[in-house]
C-alpha cells in the first residue's frame, strides 16, 4: 500500500527575497514543484496548502519582544534595534514583508507536522522550511525565525516524542538551542565541523544538558567528505541514537548544501548519496514510529541545479515512485533562464571523484573515529535516560 502524502505550497512561500543577489532563493521551491509535475510525482491531489499559523506559535519558541521587533522593521521601523536582533546584516538583510514572508514559512511547516499527527498523512514536506539557524530572540545565518522549532513545539504540545535529524553541511544549532534541556527532543545534526564552518558550533561533547542530557548527538564531519564516509558515520550513530530515544514522530532537515557544487560549504556528496540518506530515513520512520515523517528544505546555494533534484529525490522517497533518470527537456528550458545557465539533464549526478586517495583515506578515518567517539560517549546517557523513563 502506497503511503499518504501530503506536499505542503502555497505560491508566496516562494515569492519573497532577502536581496536579488542574495545566495538564499526561495523560488527553488517553483523549481521543485514544477520538477514533481513535470515528471508526475505531484499529482495535484497531494498538494495541501498551509493553514493559518495559529496565534501564539512564533511567541511559543521566540521572545515576544523580538516578534514585535521583526513585525516593525519590516516596516521599515525599529531598525537599530533590529540591527541588534541580527537583522540588517549582510546574511539576514531586511526586506518588505519580511515578518509576513517567514511567518508563512513557519505556517507551511506548522501544517506538515499537523497533518502527520492528525492522521491525516502520514509523510508530509514542506520544503520551504528548515531555517535552523534562527534563535529565541536573534535572526542568524539566512534565519529570521524558526520554522523547525515552531513545528516541534506543537507536536510537544500533543505529547509527542520528537526525533530531529539535520543533514544540513551546517549545525542545526538553532534546533538544538531550543531543547536542549528537553528529555522528549532528540536532535541529531551531522554537519561539516565548526571548525571549518559557520555556527562554529556541534561538536561531539554538545550533549544536552539537565533532563535532555544525551539526547543531543553531533557528528561534526571533515571538509570533503564523501558518500561512503557520511553513509558510515549516519549509520554508526542515528539508528542507534533513534532506537534508544524512540520516537513518535521524525523531522528531517534536508538541507541540499552538503552537495559538492554547493558553494557556501566543503563537504561532497552527490545526489546518489543524498538519495540514501533520504531512503535510510524514510525506513527508520517506517520501523519506529509507524511511518511518520516530516521533511523541510534548508541550505542549498546551488540553487536551481542541485536543491531541486535533491529534494526530488526526497519525495520520491517519502512516495515510493521512482523519479525517471533523465529530467524534462520542458522543465530545463524553463528554469534555465532564471538560473542564468545550464541546467543537468539527469536526475542524479555522473561519477566523479574528487579527492586523492590518500586524503580520502584520511578523512575517512577521522569521520569513523569521530561517529564512534560519540556513539561511545552517547550510549551509556540513552542507556540512563531510557531506565530513568522506564521506572
């Protein structure tokens, strides 16, 4: 039996900017969604437009103050004091209708995680989220507010488990922020090391702290990392870490920028790498928590030639239907002209190898040894915190 899906769009998710020459391009989600129809993926039956996000969602998991401070300088108000809040920058720029803009974006992610619990469906995307970066009271990296905590916060309010996996090349750190004190949030991230990357943050001892102590994983991974590596450190750590913590729900950060033409970051996977990180996940959904399964977008700065196919291939997964090898002549033409160049005509990458051996021999054993120093360190606190919830 085909699994019931749901593809969360409206056309505003994809019709604001934070600058023309800004490297974050919501009309990525146009592309997708117009990938999906050209190759019959998205029959229209499957496309749910977001509810209203309810009143009181982005004060649940933002300070109100900085709410009101974003509501104004949108406007064109306040904007100092925005200034202060990380907005006005050269990563967060303001725009018109900015807090309107991110407001929908939380809604369509809001309305993904309520058609899964409800029953509704049971996979559900709204590949215009996964702004992970944004903090209680601060806008940081592309992020002014946070669709994945305003999402998690009303499946808490239901009373259920959530498991948050970030595949994103950068730290989830706003996700992990928010619960990290939180024994019924799990977030795992793995992402190029901070060492190398913006936040700076998601090393192996960021563990959780009081009551969620454990149930914080990071897998800080070296620049260049292949498939194979990433492929062996996800399975080292997250069907371990997800079968210890049980969830009752999972939400997927899919962020497309670990791909190797992203430029905004090292790591290098392809797109048959990421379609088994998507296919790994739609399985452990499947054997933990009766299929449920949420997925947004996130990073992507290749913008129209990888985050498409990437996600693509992710609602391919959460449907089951294959995605055909070669794309649309149709959709290429289309796209090409707002990409300004090119686009693939394949739906996953040609072979390519792009590092030495002898430094893929050595990034591979510093990502295997990493996976299983925090394995080593993580498994005794679930070990803890799974006999604590049981008693």
């Amino acid at each position: 039996m085909k699994p019931r899906v749901r593809f969360v769009y409206a056309p505003q998710l994809a019709a604001w900017r934070l600058g023309e020459d800004h490297p974050f391009k919501p009309e990525r989600l146009d592309a997708l969604k117009d990938l999906l129809e050209r190759t019959g993926l998205l029959p229209d039956e499957l496309v749910r437009a977001p509810d209203a996000l309810p009143a009181g969602s982005l004060e649940a998991v933002h300070d109100p103050g900085y709410v009101e401070v974003v509501r104004a300088a949108s406007h064109g108000k306040r904007l100092e004091e925005a200034y202060r809040h990380g907005l006005g920058t050269s990563d967060t720029p303001l725009s018109p209708g900015l807090h309107d803009a991110v407001t929908s974006v939380c809604a369509a992610t809001w309305t993904a995680m309520n058609v899964v619990l409800s029953g509704e469906a049971t996979r559900a995307a709204a590949f215009s989220g996964g702004l992970h970066h944004a903090m209680r009271d601060r806008a940081s990296g592309f992020c002014v507010y946070n669709d994945l905590n305003v999402a998690i916060a009303h499946a808490r309010s239901k009373g259920a488990r959530v498991a948050y996996l970030d595949v994103d090349a950068h730290h989830g750190d706003g996700v992990q922020d928010a619960f990290y004190a939180d024994a019924d949030v799990l977030t795992v991230s793995l992402h190029e090391s901070g060492r190398y990357l913006f936040p700076g943050t998601g090393y192996g001892s960021e563990l959780g702290r009081e009551a969620g102590r454990g149930w914080s994983v990071n897998v800080p991974l070296e620049p260049f990392t292949d498939d194979a590596s990433f492929l062996e450190a996800f399975d080292l750590v997250v069907p371990a870490a997800l079968e210890a913590f049980a969830p009752d729900v999972i939400v997927l950060q899919a962020g497309a920028d670990a791909h190797a033409l992203d430029p905004l970051a090292d790591l290098q996977l392809s797109l048959q790498g990421m379609r088994a990180v998507y296919e790994r996940v739609v399985g452990l959904a499947d054997a933990l928590c009766e299929g449920r399964l949420v997925v947004t977008g996130g990073g992507g700065y290749a913008a129209f030639h990888v985050p498409p196919r990437a996600w693509a291939h992710a609602w391919s997964a959460m449907t089951g239907a294959p995605l055909p090898e070669r794309l649309p002549e149709a959709w290429r033409q289309r796209w090409r002209d707002v990409a300004g160049h090119d686009l693939p005509e394949f739906a996953l990458d040609a072979p390519q190898d792009t590092l030495p051996e002898s430094r893929r021999v050595a990034m591979t054993s510093h990502n295997r040894a990493v996976a299983r120093r925090v394995l080593d360190v993580a498994s005794p606190l679930w070990a803890r915190r799974v006999g604590e919830e049981s008693t």
